[in-house]
C-alpha cells in the first residue's frame, strides 16, 4: 500500500472512496478496467511517510492500495459545510474494508465522522469485517438512515473461494446479513456479477435469492444478469480462467469474442424468476434501490437514481 494526501474526499453524488485499488482478489473486478486508471495512477502521487512497504515491481499494482490517509478530515470539512444532511455512499468503487482497515481505521473514523453530524450511510462491502462497526452503523441508523450493501455471487463456498480468494465467503456474508436484520438496519444484496457458464445459473440465482429472503433484505441488485468485461479486467480475467477453469476462455472467446456485455445463457429466466420473488416478498430492485438508497429520511422528493461514486 501506498499514502496520499487526497484533494477531495465526497463525488458530486456523495460518494466516496478512502481507498483506491483493493486486495480482495476477485476474478471479475470491473474496478481493474484501465479506464478508471487505478493502476495507471500508482507512480504519480506517492508517498513514503507512513508506508512500511516497499513496493516491488511483481506484485499486482491493483493490489498497491492507494490510501487517503486524510480522509477523516477532508469529509469532516465536507459534512461541516453541507447546507443539508443526506446520505453518504461508500464502497462503490473500492472496498471500505480492505485490510488494512483493520489497522488504519480510516472507514472507522469517517463512520464516527456521519454518525457525529448525524448524516446517513449507505455503505458496500463483502467483507465481515463491517461487524467492527456495528455500533457506529446502530447509532447511524437511529440518527438517520443507515443501508448496508452486501455481494453475494455464488452460493457454493467453495467456488466463491476461487472467485473472489481473499475474502470471507457467501455463508459468512449471510451470516453478517442476518446480524444486521436483527438490528435493524436495512441490506441490499448485489447478485452481480455472474459469471457465464460459472455462476450463471437458474440454480445458483434461485438459492442467493431463498437467503436474501430469510435474511429479510429490502432490495436486490441484478442488472441484466451477467459479467461485463472491459479492457484491463478481462485480460486479468481470462488469466484466472485459464488458472481455475482449463479450457473456459477458449469458450468465452468463442461465444462473446471483445463483447462488453456477456449475458449468461439463461439470463432471461434469472431476471424474471428474481423479479417474481421480489413482488412476491415486497423485496425493491435495482432502480428503485438507488433511489432508496440516496433518499434521506424526511425528504420530499428522492434523489437522482446514481451510484455512489468518486
């Protein structure tokens, strides 16, 4: 990891990201794509001061963590002139607990940060280690409006172990859900990405769904049901295909060539099948989640349907 002194912390939508780049190690990474210059942006910027590693050249650059090391005071100034509170987003783009968190502390203070001023939090992670904060997220909630996001992709653990290597599986991500209905506090559930011929199954789709049921999630993010690949992440992609599944990118190739969108092969029935058991359980949906997610309580009209983004 490597330390700068950020410029701005909160995007136009208030988003933010105390981190950028991510050491979860997930297969599919959208984040890894060369447009958002992640990697492209780790020898401008850096300094020494308080990092104890010295960065070597055959380490994954995206897994050089870039950390605002200023980012409790830069949003504290933020909150401070903000004419009206609203909700804060934060886990759109990099993990707000990678970890190091657990060491820095950064997510933690920012957290103390939106609870203080009494602002609302929508946060996204597919780590545990969100339970650390779950007295700042109790008292957020009862202030305002706390909304935790989680990604479930896979209901094997097994898999999710190859897909996403460095961080708690989908059994333990449940149990997080479950602990956070028992507080309280409202979970939305990204099933996204799927992975063609992987994960992107009826099967698969229909299990995560019966656990966002029984761990009572608000709403459920799909999309089109699928995997979206740009350049950067899909080469990084078709690597761990070849490593973890022989013989899979030939057929990636075959099937989607340079696509951006890759749908699964029964995408159709996944959406539907999801879109009924949402109606059926009173479960909101991709639209109407963003639009949950950016409206703070007492609001008359919601905010734009955005993601959280810097």
């Amino acid at each position: 990891m490597h330390f700068v002194n950020a410029k701005g912390i909160l995007s136009a939508q208030n988003g933010m990201n105390i981190y950028r780049g991510c050491t979860h190690g997930c297969i599919y990474c959208d984040a890894r794509s060369t447009c958002y210059q992640i990697i492209a942006n780790r020898t401008e910027n850096k300094t020494d001061a308080m990092s104890s590693l010295t960065i070597n050249n055959s380490i994954d650059l995206f897994e050089d963590v870039e950390v605002k090391q200023n980012a409790p005071e830069l949003l504290e100034q933020a909150l401070l002139h903000k004419r009206n509170r609203c909700m804060i987003g934060t886990g759109a783009m990099s993990d707000p607990y990678q970890h190091c968190e657990k060491d820095l502390l950064l997510t933690r203070r920012c957290l103390e940060l939106i609870d203080k001023y009494r602002f609302g939090l929508a946060i996204q992670t597919k780590s545990d280690m969100i339970l650390r904060d779950l007295d700042l997220l109790r008292s957020i909630n009862k202030k305002a409006k706390c909304v935790v996001q989680m990604t479930l992709t896979t209901a094997a653990d097994d898999l999710c172990r190859i897909v996403e290597p460095h961080v708690c599986v989908t059994s333990r991500r449940i149990e997080v859900l479950k602990i956070m209905q028992s507080e309280g506090i409202p979970t939305v559930v990204w099933i996204t990405p799927l992975l063609p011929h992987i994960t992107g199954t009826v099967q698969n789709v229909r299990s995560l769904m019966n656990s966002c049921i029984s761990c009572g999630v608000h709403g459920i993010i799909l999309f089109g049901a699928g995997l979206t690949l740009r350049d950067g992440d899909r080469q990084y992609y078709y690597k761990k295909l070849d490593e973890h599944f022989p013989g899979m990118k030939e057929k990636y190739m075959r099937e989607f060539g340079e696509s951006y969108e890759l749908p699964c092969q029964e995408s159709s029935a996944m959406v539907r099948m999801v879109k009924e058991q949402c109606q059926k359980h009173s479960i909101i949906m991709d639209n109407e989640v963003f639009a949950y997610m950016h409206e703070f309580p007492g609001e008359s009209q919601p905010k734009q349907m955005e993601l959280f983004s810097l």
